[in-house]
C-alpha cells in the first residue's frame, strides 16, 4: 500500500523513454519510407550490400540449413576460408536470430536488417544520454525538457553521414550501432566508481566485435582508452593533487577498462582469433607487395 502513490512517479520516466523509443521508430520508417512501403532499393546499384554481403548470408543460411558451420567457401576461387573473413559475421547474435528465424534470406530482409540498425544506434543513444543526464520529470522540470535533448543526439547520430553513406556495408553499421550501448555501461562504471557495470559494457563490446568489421572496433576501443583518459584527467583537474583517492580512482578506471576489453574480446575471439590468423596470408598483411 505504500508504495501506490509512488507508482505513477515510477512508470512516467518508463513511459516517457518508450515514448521517445517509438517516436525514434517513426523517424526511422519515415526516412526509409520508400524502402518500406514503396519497393524502392538501397543503395543505388546494390553497393556492397548486393554484390558482397546478400550472397554471403544466402551462403551461411543455407549452410545452417543442412546443420554445418561455413568453415569453408568452396565456390570463391580454389577455395577459401569464410568462417575466418570477419566480414561473414557468422557468429553475430543478430545475424544468428535472423538465420532461425528467416533461413531463407532474401534481400529486402538484409535492407529490413540494415534500417533495424539505425534504430538499434539511436535507441542506445537515447539511452546513453538520458542515463548521462540523469533527471527525472518533476513539475519544475517536465517530461519533455527531460527526453528531447537525448531525443536530438539521438536523432543526429542515427542519421548521421555514418549511418546513411554506409548504408550497404550493413556489418560495418551494426557493428557502430552497439556503440552507445557500450558507453552507456562504460560511463556507468567509471562515473560510480563500480566495476558491475563494465561486465556489461563487455558484454555489449562483445557482441559489437562478432558484428563484421575490424575498423568500429577499433574505434570503439579508442573511445573507451580516451574517455577513460579524460575521466582521469577530469577527477585530478578539480582535485588539483595527487591523493590516495586519485590514485583509488586510477585503479579502478583501468579495472574497468581491462574488464570491458578482456569480457569483449573473450566473447568474440570465436571471431576475432580466426581473422587475426588468416590476415596473415594476406595481400594487406604484405608490405613488400606493391
């Protein structure tokens, strides 16, 4: 009984961030509108998306099909290794439900997939920065004073010259949409002082990392070594010595960072270790190769 007055307080901020969630749904179908509803391709031409990615996943679906991992693409060249090319993205949860779900790929599903993302990226932004602001609606500071700013960052990264030029390179995009995600987390763990959170941040740099691409990664991974940095730097900045509480803080800052790298890349090495061997055998890997 005692907690019936509070309940409406409780649920306003859910209701609200569910609010926003959707109204982010309906920017993502009115941008894509005609992709939606009216049978339009993107990109132009297919891009990458047509050439390089529908036939991969047409591969690994059906190899799923009949029960076997793709270890081996028997029809590209001699052969090759497929499982090992980062870009397959055959251990990517997202990808994982999409092949149980759809075994039969078709290439507005790989569109569908790559317009998800976009919301997936603004969602976590959203998140991000509400979590960041922290306030909650009170009648000095209503609901929408609350939701539109991370609604506006939010909006802006979705949107993004990122998002939309990269369009049909979908495992490049998936792979930045989990960005927010991580941060959020991140933040969370270096701002209480508490290593919980960075399990989580690991968990979503994981997931990031089985995505299909090396370049986000990395990026991503910087984001983190320079927030981190920056929080360091920050904390000793209004402090303006060096004390045991920074030196406890320091500490704990490269905890959580080494518990969200060591977490991400743990989860993704059935990824990342096959990849890193068979670069190896690469032209790139060549730097006598002209």
């Amino acid at each position: 009984m005692t907690r019936q007055p509070n309940s409406p307080r409780l649920a306003r901020p859910v209701l609200l961030d569910l609010l926003a969630l959707g109204l982010l749904a309906l920017a993502t179908a009115a941008f894509f509108w005609r992709v939606l509803f009216a049978g339009a391709w993107m990109p132009a031409g297919g891009g990458d998306l047509a050439s390089f990615l529908y036939p991969n996943y047409q591969f690994v679906a059906r190899a799923f099909q009949h029960g076997t991992v793709p270890l081996w693409n028997p029809y590209l060249w001699g052969g090759t290794p497929f499982a090992a090319d980062i870009q397959a993205s055959i251990f990517y949860p997202i990808n994982l439900l999409v092949f149980w779900l759809a075994p039969h790929i078709t290439y507005r599903g790989l569109m569908g997939l790559a317009i998800f993302h976009l919301w997936l990226a603004g969602a976590g932004t959203y998140l991000c920065f509400r979590d960041m602001i922290g306030r909650q609606p009170t009648e000095s500071s209503p609901g929408l004073t609350v939701v539109v700013p991370p609604l506006i960052g939010a909006v802006a990264y979705m949107f993004s010259d990122f998002f939309i030029v990269h369009f049909g390179n979908l495992n490049l995009i998936a792979q930045a949409a989990w960005l927010p995600f991580i941060f959020l987390f991140y933040h969370r763990a270096l701002a209480s002082h508490r290593l919980k959170p960075a399990i989580g941040a690991g968990l979503f740099f994981g997931i990031a990392a089985t995505a299909g691409h090396i370049q986000p990664l990395i990026f991503i991974t910087l984001t983190l070594v320079l927030y981190t940095v920056y929080h360091l730097a920050l904390g000793w900045h209004r402090r303006r010595t060096f004390s045991d509480t920074a030196g406890s803080s320091l500490v704990g800052s490269l905890a959580a960072l080494c518990i969200t790298l060591f977490i991400g890349l743990g989860l993704a090495a059935v990824t990342l270790l096959p990849t890193l061997e068979m670069a190896g055998y690469t032209l790139r890997s060549d730097y006598s190769y002209a």
